[in-house]
C-alpha cells in the first residue's frame, strides 16, 4: 500500500490566537508538498502537531491509514515522522556523530558508546551529503550552513516515512541546496510522504508537486504546481499583488559622508579586511558559506576581538571592548542566528523589544512602563508583528515574526542608530514581509543612516544594495556597484582564490 499522510479537521487556538481551523488536505508517498503561507499562517504550528510538541483541539492526522496515538515527540518519531524544523535543535558542546545518532549511539560488548562504529557511520552519511566536515567536530563549532545539514542528516539516517522540512535551505549555499534536492528526490523514489515549508518560490517550482496555500490559519487553495504560478501563488498567500518588489523600492540617488571605515582589519579568520560605509547607503555583502561576512560584523560590533587593524566611527577611531560599546557609538547588529544570539525567547517580546533601552527608560530605578507599552506597541504596528499582546512569550512567535522583533528593537526611536548591520534579514520571512523589510532597508539609508545587508539570496542583494562587496575565506575579493552587478560576476569573485 502507497503511504500517505492525512489532515482531518485539525484545528488549534492559543490565548487570543486561533492558529488554525479546521485544516483538512492529504499529501501521498512520492510526492513533495508544499505548504505555503505568510509568517503566522499557522504552518509551524501544523508541523509542530504532527512532530508531537503541540497537541491539536480538534481533529487528527492518518498516517496510510491509520491514527497514530501521539502523546509527545517520541511517538511520534515511533510513528515514522520526522520533522526538520527552521530552528536547530542541536547540542553545540557534543560532536556531529554525538548530535546525529544522540537516540540510538552504537554500544560495544562493554556496555560503552562504540566511538569507531559511531564515527565510520556518520562520516558514510557526510560523503553521501558532500560536506567538509568531520565526525568529531562539535557542532557550536560549524556555521550556521553546516549546523542546518547536522540536522537534516538526523532526520534522514531515521529513515521515516513522513519528513517535513521548516525552511530548510534559509542557511544553506547553492551547493548545499543542491545535494538537499538531490536527496529529496532519492526519499520521493523510496515512496516517503514529504513536506516542503519555504518562502522561497524558486525552490517550490523546483521540488514540489503540490502546493497547500494557508492564510490566517485556514486553508486557501489547493494546487499541483506544474498548474499554478508565483503570481498566483502569492496573491493567495498575501491576499494582494505586490508586483516587481525590486523595481519599487525607493532610494537615494546620492550618498553622503563616511560613517564607518574599516582599514586593514584582521582577525583570526579575517585578514586585511578594509572598506567604507557611507550616509545613505546600502552596502551589500556577498560571499558562500565560511566566506568571513558574519564574522567581519562580529568583530566590528565588540563580539570577536580585533588582532590589528582600525576602526573609525564618523571620523573617530573606536576599540569596541563590548557590544555595548558599539550600540553607545551607534551601531546596531541583526544576527544571522535570532534563536541563538539575537533574541532572549523565553522573555516577553516587549521585553525583546525594549531591552536596549531600559536605562533610556529607568528613573531613581524604577521602569516607565507606559512608555515602555508605547514604544512595543509601535514596534508591533510598524512591523506587523503578529500577536494578540505584547506581553506573550517570543518563543512562540513564527520564525518570520521574532525576526521582526529584532528589527524593531534596533530602529527604536530611542536609539540613535547611524549604522544598522543587517546579517540574514529576511531569513524565514514571507515573500510579502520581504518586500516591506526591503523597503524598511531603503527608507532607513534615506533617512542619511549606513546600512550593511548580508544575504545568501544573491538576488537580494544585488537588487537593494547600492554597492556589493564579495568575500572568499576571510579576504575581500572586489566590490561591485548595483547597476553593473550580474550573478555571473558577484559568484566568481565569491569563488576567487
């Protein structure tokens, strides 16, 4: 009998939040589906049911025929389900090996972990994805890109008939898509039911076979893909055209004076590192994976020490010992890693929201907490953030929103930010919260502010930057102006040793 895999009337709310309704669509053995929506639109919280770490109120899912009893993440994996979520769920102090067969470690005779059998098993599942990494790296030591495939090498050596991937490639370099894809065709050969979850449409037209489109917690289309289009597609998901996202974004047409010059910059992993940020402008930065742009920010913001080099901030050299030395100079930094580095998740999002401000709003030790209601309050308006109080936990936030929390904490206007390092924006982020943070990015350079923007999306920034500059293992390889940037070029200079 084929598998397949069933939603019958699933529905769940959460305090002020109904999350879903009455959700009811099946996907078969040797196909890939999509599901698609805006942050919110309950699709975290659909795989978070099936993986048993969210219980629905009404309804249930058949599993080729059957209603699994799921009381938790356990029977669920008994079930044959796994699910890859958007945020690693990781141990960062234990190895690959560790981190990949943590619930079924070979033993020997000795009742002790067999290392050599654990080893040689994970390094056969590293060949066949192609990475160069090692068994017994501890994994808070790999990039974000690496990390991201631990995880999908852990779902795929449990060789469940349900995988649900959460965004998977958000981190991922093309090549490491294309071994994703490649494999995600060997498990549709093996007749396994797979969930795809991505913002991004080119890798909907390139993978899936059905597409399940949810707005607000419903469901609002059905579709097979080779049948439908990205216009379609999104006005379905938006509930509007938000037309040629690039070709409407405003700009400036000049740029102003030096806010930030880095000269001859070196760290360990950084070496000789020198450009200029100007008023007004978007300064892009592209390179693959372990290229050295996060680092680059980690290091300018008081993160990583400095080896040699300087740093000036409107024409006044700085020795960041502390991030807080950097925000006091006016430099804000939005992580590539929000769950790890970016944000407190267990704390509220006003919380979130307000915590590098609370001095600016501390009196004889006491907070001024209806000014500190007002300020999360606009944060949540402007930025759309979707939630029924600022109060709730930003733990429970979609991927996409407590990105946008990030956002609004740095753009406060209590805090006089003249340069906004932007690491990864629009990771997670729906395609119509993509064109508003654009938007966002160019309003804030008009305002006569410095932006730099990370992207691995090389569409991203070659259309908001006004100048690329590309990295290749902790060295600048060129810059590029906007107008005579192509694919073709950024990604040789990106490869250039």
């Amino acid at each position: 009998m084929n598998k397949y895999l069933e939603f019958s009337g699933i529905s769940k709310a959460f305090p002020g939040v109904q999350a879903l309704s009455d959700i009811s669509f099946r996907a078969d053995g040797g196909k890939v589906c999509a599901i698609l929506g805006e942050n919110g639109a309950g699709k975290s919280t659909l795989l978070k049911i099936l993986s048993g770490d969210v219980k629905q109120d009404t309804g249930a899912f058949i599993l080729s025929g059957e209603e699994p009893k799921i009381a938790g993440p356990q029977d669920s994996l008994k079930a044959g389900v796994s699910v890859i979520y958007q945020e690693r769920q990781l141990v960062p102090m234990m190895s690959v090996a560790e981190n990949i067969f943590l619930d079924e470690l070979p033993i020997n005779r000795f009742r002790l972990v067999d290392r050599k059998l654990l080893f040689k098993k994970t390094k056969e599942l590293i060949d066949k994805f192609r990475l160069p990494i090692e068994p017994d790296t501890l994994v808070g030591r790999l990039p974000v890109a690496y990390q991201q495939m631990v995880e999908i090498m852990k779902a795929y050596r449990r060789d469940s008939d349900i995988i649900a991937f959460d965004e998977p490639t958000a981190p991922l370099t093309d090549e490491d898509i294309t071994t994703l894809f490649r494999l995600i065709r060997e498990l549709k050969e093996q007749g396994k039911v797979i969930l795809y979850v991505s913002h991004r449409m080119a890798e909907i037209f390139q993978i899936t076979d059905k597409i399940v489109v949810l707005k607000d917690g419903q469901l609002v289309n059905e579709l097979r893909t080779e049948q439908t289009n990205e216009k379609e597609l999104i006005q379905a998901m938006v509930g509007r055209d938000i037309g040629d996202t690039y070709a409407k974004l405003k700009r400036n047409d000049t740029l102003g004076d030096v806010v930030l010059e880095v000269k001859n910059l070196c760290t360990d992993i950084l070496h000789d590192i020198s450009f200029t940020l100007r008023c007004g402008e978007v300064l892009g930065f592209a390179g693959l994976v372990g290229a050295g742009r996060t680092e680059l920010m980690r290091a300018i913001f008081g993160v990583d020490p400095i080896m040699s080099g300087e740093v000036y901030v409107k024409g006044q050299k700085v020795n960041f010992k502390s991030p807080k030395d950097a925000i006091d100079s006016g430099i804000a930094l939005c992580p590539e890693d929000r769950k790890d580095e970016g944000l407190v998740l267990q704390q509220s999002i006003k919380s979130n929201l307000t915590m590098p401000i609370l001095s600016k709003l501390t009196k004889n030790t006491l907070i001024d907490r209806r000014k500190e209601k007002e300020l999360s309050d606009h944060a949540i308006e402007q930025y759309r953030i979707k939630t029924p109080t600022i109060e709730k936990k930003t733990v429970e936030l979609s991927g996409g929103n407590q990105q946008k929390v990030i956002l609004g904490r740095w753009t406060s206007s209590e805090l006089s930010t003249d340069i906004l390092m932007l690491d990864e924006p629009t990771k997670g982020i729906d395609v119509g919260t993509k064109a508003e943070i654009y938007q966002m990015v160019c309003n804030f350079a008009m305002e006569g502010k410095g932006v730099i923007f990370i992207s691995s999306e090389l569409t991203e920034v070659l259309n908001v930057s006004d100048n690329i500059i590309v990295m290749h293992n902790g060295h600048i390889t060129g810059t590029v102006v906007r107008q005579e940037a192509t694919e073709e070029n950024v990604l040789a200079l990106a490869m250039l040793d």
